[in-house]
C-alpha cells in the first residue's frame, strides 16, 4: 500500500547539492516572502545564491538536506554551535512539517555541541515560525543586499537538558 505523504528524510549536505539548493533559496524567498519584503529586497536576497559564496557558506557551516523521496526539499545550517544561519524550504512542500524537522534536529545538534541557547536572524516570514518554537526576540536588525536594504530580527532560544 502506498503511502499518502511520504516520509521527509535528512542527510549532510554534499557539494553537489549547491546548484539544487540555490533553486530552493530562491524559490523560498521568491514565493514566501512577499508579504513582508518588496520585490526589489527580493530580487537582491535571491542574488545570494548566484554566488560562489553561497556553497561556500553551506560546506563551512554543518548544513542538512531535508527530503522527499531522495530529492532535497529543504535545507538548514548551524554556524559554529550556536547560530542558525540559514533555514530554506521549497513553497510547494510549505506547511508539511520539513522546517520543523530541520530546526528540531539543528536544536539536538546545537545541544550535542554544548550550546545553552540557539540564536537566528529570521526574516520578517521567518519570525512566526520561530516564535512558536520558543524563540523570542532579542533585536531589529538591517542589513544590505546588493544596495537593498532588508530587516530581521535576532532571535534566541535556551536549549534545556530535554534536547
């Protein structure tokens, strides 16, 4: 019998993996966040993933890959042991639970490396999703993008024994 949903799965990110991410970065931001940045803040986000920069990022932080019947659907990295750098999942699989899995397994690994508390600078979309995690907001922050000037906010969440 097959099944309705399949089973999202993770794995550790692999250099291959840069060209396919790239799509779901922009994808991400593309579809997700309109509400909350202009097309301009969009346009200049998305051009992060057009850079040699962005796999560099990937490869240096601990990045997971979440997926779909092997094909990678979303992914998250974890700077150092305490900071979530970047969470990105494709709109067509929003809302299936794939961001949960991501973070609840950054948060184990944060924990596993010492970590008392794990920070974010979300997006404006981000936000929400975080909150209800537990994080709460501890600064506004601006940052430029390729002239553009985008919001976040710096976000923490203490990590207890339970992790």
């Amino acid at each position: 019998m097959a099944q309705a949903h399949p089973k999202p799965g993770l794995r550790p990110f692999l250099p291959d993996d840069v060209p396919m991410l790239a799509a779901i970065f922009a994808a991400s931001i593309q579809e997700l966040t309109g509400d909350d940045y202009s097309e301009a803040q969009q346009e200049a986000w998305m051009e992060a993933a057009e850079t040699a920069e962005f796999g560099k990022r990937l490869a240096a932080d601990l990045t997971l890959i979440a997926t779909l019947e092997g094909s990678p659907v979303g992914f998250a990295s974890l700077r150092g042991a305490d900071h979530i750098r970047m969470l990105y999942v494709h709109p067509a699989v929003g809302r299936q639970g794939i961001a949960t899995m991501l973070v609840d397994a950054l948060e184990k690994l944060a924990g596993g490396r010492g970590a008392a508390a794990l920070t974010v600078d979300a997006s404006d979309t981000a936000q929400n999703f975080f909150a209800k995690r537990g994080y709460t907001a501890q600064q506004r922050n601006s940052v430029t993008m390729n002239d553009e000037w985008l919001a976040n906010t710096t976000m923490k969440k203490t990590l207890g024994a339970a992790q």
